[in-house]
C-alpha cells in the first residue's frame, strides 16, 4: 500500500495555472506521493461545460507533460453521468491503494460541502486541504455543521495523525483565477498570457474553443 495521494477535482474548463499552482501546493505542502487530476463528466450543478471531456483531457494531458507526480484520472468521465465527488473518493478509497487520500478544494468549493451529494461519506473517505485565500473564510454555519471544531486541524502534517475526515485550512495559498475567467478573455480576445501554460492557449485557439459562439 502506498502512502499519500492528492486529488483535485474540477470540471478543467480550461485547465489553468492557477490549478496546477494549487496541486504543486498541496503535494509540497502535505509531502504528497502523487496526486490525481480528475475532470468530471457532468458537474452536479447549473454550470454547463463549454469544451467536451476530450479537449479538457486534451488540455489536461498538455498542461501537465512537466509534472511527473500529477497524473490524470478520467475515471469519472468514464463512469459517465453525473459526476458525484463522494462516489469518486469512495472507489478510490475501497481500491486499497492508498493509506491516505487528501482531497484539495478552494475555500467557496469547501463553504459550499454541506450540499453536496453524500458530504458525509466524502468525509469518511478523504482528508481535505482547503486553500483559504486572503479575506476568505469558512462559513460559521459550514463550521458548525462539519463539525470543524474535532475536525479541523493546525499543522498540515496532522492529518496523517487520523485515516480519514480531517481538515487543513491553509492560508498561504493565495492564488485568485478561474475558469470562467479565462473562458471570458477568449472571448473578449484578451491577454491570457501567464494564466495558462503556452502549450493549452496553442490548443485552445486551433481548435477555436470559447469563443463567442461557443
């Protein structure tokens, strides 16, 4: 059995720096072995994907080429679907092949668990690593309901102290960028240089994807 796995999950819509910052975080930060990159299939929420799963694995397989510890797991497209994160970490976790599983989320993601499909057998099969941004914080009622004050702990190594349902809010993480972002500068034809690896805007504009029409 191997020791430690990272997870980060999202739709990848495009996969951007600001994902790949947050994975090298959490593997330094929590001495990870290898961390999986999952793209769901159909978000269980109003969000409607923009790129189909092959160009987001497509980008996915690009933007991670220089990262030999970060691996991509279609797992959830494969499944087909809604995409349920408490599904995924439960086969994960009854595959055997890990001592821990950490899963990695910002901090809006984490405030918003308690809706979540089966949060509770999230948390009986995962720690989580939340990436608290300056002046972001977790909601009081999200502390009280996941029960933060036995779960939550200081140091990032004392997650490993328990198997599973624990919580590292880590403050140095403090990167703001997302998707629909991005997908909103493709479509304005601005300046996306910095945001993303060279090799996924390559891709991005042979294949025309997010503009205006998209």
């Amino acid at each position: 059995m191997r020791s430690r796995l990272g997870i980060l999950g999202g739709m990848f819509d495009p996969v951007h720096n600001g994902h790949v910052n947050a994975a090298r975080f959490a593997m330094e930060t929590l001495d990870l072995d290898a961390m999986k990159i999952i793209p769901c299939n159909v978000p269980n929420h109003k969000k409607v994907l923009s790129a189909s799963a092959a160009d987001r694995v497509a980008m996915l397989k690009l933007a991670l080429m220089d990262e030999p510890s970060m691996a991509i797991d279609d797992c959830e497209i494969r499944r087909g679907g809604i995409s349920y994160t408490s599904e995924t970490v439960r086969v994960i976790a009854e595959a055997g092949y890990w001592k821990y599983r950490v899963f990695v989320m910002g901090m809006d993601t984490f405030n918003a668990l308690p809706c979540w499909y089966d949060w509770q057998g999230f948390l009986e099969s995962c720690h989580v690593l939340v990436l608290g941004r300056s002046g972001h914080k977790v909601n009081e009622l999200v502390f009280k309901e996941l029960d933060l004050d036995h779960r939550q702990v200081v140091e990032p190594h004392e997650l490993f102290e328990q198997c599973v349902g624990q919580v590292h809010v880590a403050r140095l993480f403090d990167m703001e960028l997302s998707s629909t972002e991005v997908r909103s500068l493709f479509r304005k034809n601005g300046d996306v240089s910095g945001l993303l690896d060279p090799k996924v805007v390559q891709y991005i504009r042979e294949h025309s994807l997010y503009e205006c029409n998209s």
